[in-house]
C-alpha cells in the first residue's frame, strides 16, 4: 500500500510558484491575492492566515481583509467591487462560510470570473465544463487530481467513483476527471447519500474518492482490492486522549480500508494540504492570464 501524502506534492506546487513568481516579477508583475475573512470563526480565521503566510513566503502581494460579523451585504459586495478594479489583485476569494445573513451565492456572483481564483462562479463552472483553459477550477479537486498526476497513478481509462455532489468538489472534480488530458480521460461516476446499493457502486471503482462529509463513512466493503482512495473528508470526532477533546478523521476509515489499497491519502496530511497549493498556482495564472506576461 502507498500513502499519499500532501506534503511533498504541494511543496513541488510551490517551486513551480516560486519559478512563476520570479519570471512575472522580471516582467514587472507581482501576482496579488486579496483573501476576505467576515466574522471571527475559529476555523476561518486559522485557514485565511495560513493563506496570507504562504503568500508572503512565497512573494505574492497579499491583502488580509477582516470584517465584522456584522457586516452588511451592501458593504460586502461594494468591497468585492473596489477588489475587482483594483489592477494590483489578480486573485480573489471571499472565505466561506459567511454568517448566515449574507448571501453566499451573490457574493460569488459579484467576483470578477477572473480575479475567481476560488473557481465557484458559473462563468468558471462553464469553462471547466467547457475544457476551456482559461477558467479556474476550484482548489480542493484541482489537488486531488494532481496527487494522482505526482504519484504516477494512471487515469486514463479509469472507473473514477466520486461520493459526494457539492460543487467545491464532487460536480466539479467529475469534470475534471472525465475530460481530456493529462490525469484525467476517466470514467466517471458521482455517487451521494441517495444513491442506492452505494457499496456494490463504490466496489467498481479503480479510484475511488470520498467527499461527504461524514467520518469514517466508507468502510472495507465500500472498496475493490487494489484500489487507489482520495478522502477529501477532514471530521472531527471526540477523542478524551487529545488535549483538544478531539481529533480529524476522514471520510473513510483508514484502518478498515488502507490494506485493501494500491494507494490511499491519510487524513489529516493528505488532500487538505493541497488547496493552498492549487490556490497559490491559481492566482499566478490569474496574473498571467490579466497581464499576458
């Protein structure tokens, strides 16, 4: 069995980022990244200041924005409009889950199609269905799918099993799956809660990935001998050993399953150390997309 881990692959993401930012830094381009936190969730908050680090790092012009929880939609959406004319951002991205008075899905509306390096707006989801190079795809499958790239997983060919629906990663890592290219030519399943005789489903599957979002849902009987699992699954469940009180599972249940695997990502230290990387590599394409460098 192989383990996937994040770590080395997003640290490859960045040295391509480095090399990026260097060649557009000699071209007279800095790739800029405004990252805007409402509300003071604990969660939020760790998430969008591991962001800003990375973009410091890595030598990105980086603008942490924190706002109230209080907060009006007319004020959001006015900030969304000064970020979308401002010629020194080429990245945008509105931290969610917003409180529950703001509307999300105007939010997402309001964002420049190129500045959404979060790759939610329609004008994106089209493109991605499109195959048109020009969009974003959001973060979270675009790592998945480079696991499988960095870790010489064939795809080509096949039967990829996704459980799970949500645009921010089931619909939209189906897309990236199924369409031409390299890490993906798949076969593509998308299976949820709903889906009846879900294990006799799942069994079929070469690559089988979890994005539920319930801990430890997918047990050895949900797997094939000699698969490759993704869980993109990130659960906290109680554990009285823990000084926190609890600890992060996945969507699978790594013990049950990993010695039926050809490969499996651990959680934590698999898929979720992939999103900052993906949204780092966005956001240089973002700038050479907006300045032609």
């Amino acid at each position: 069995m192989k383990l996937i881990k994040g770590a080395p692959i997003a640290d490859a993401v960045y040295e391509e980022c480095q090399r990026d930012i260097a060649e557009l830094k000699a071209a007279g381009h800095t790739p800029g990244l405004a990252v805007v936190l409402v509300g003071d969730d604990p969660a939020s908050k760790a998430y969008v200041g591991a962001k800003d680090r990375k973009c410091q790092e890595l030598g990105l012009h980086s603008v942490k924005i924190e706002k109230p929880e209080s907060l009006s939609q007319a004020d959001l959406l006015a900030l969304i409009d000064e970020l979308n004319v401002d010629d020194s951002i080429h990245g945008i991205l509105v931290q969610m889950p917003l409180p529950s008075h703001l509307d999300e899905d105007e939010v997402i509306l309001r964002i420049s199609p190129e500045k959404d390096v979060d790759g939610l707006h329609p004008i994106n989801v089209g493109k991605l269905a499109m195959e048109d190079p020009t969009g974003f795809a959001p973060c979270t499958p675009s790592g998945c799918q480079r696991m499988l790239v960095e870790s010489g997983l064939e795809t080509e060919g096949k039967h990829v099993v996704v459980v799970g629906r949500s645009l921010l990663v089931g619909k939209t890592l189906a897309l990236l799956m199924m369409a031409k290219g390299k890490g993906a030519n798949s076969t593509v399943t998308v299976a949820h809660s709903r889906t009846r005789n879900l294990e006799e489903l799942t069994r079929q599957a070469d690559i089988l990935v979890a994005a539920i979002g319930r801990a430890n849902y997918i047990g050895a009987n949900h797997v094939k001998d000699g698969a490759v699992v993704i869980d993109v699954g990130i659960n906290r469940v109680d554990d009285s050993s823990k000084k926190s009180g609890y600890r992060l599972v996945g969507d699978v249940d790594f013990d049950a399953v990993a010695d039926k695997c050809e490969a499996i990502t651990p959680v934590p230290g698999g898929v979720g150390r992939m999103t900052i990387a993906m949204l780092m590599a966005n956001t240089i394409r973002a700038c050479r997309l907006a300045t032609g460098a």
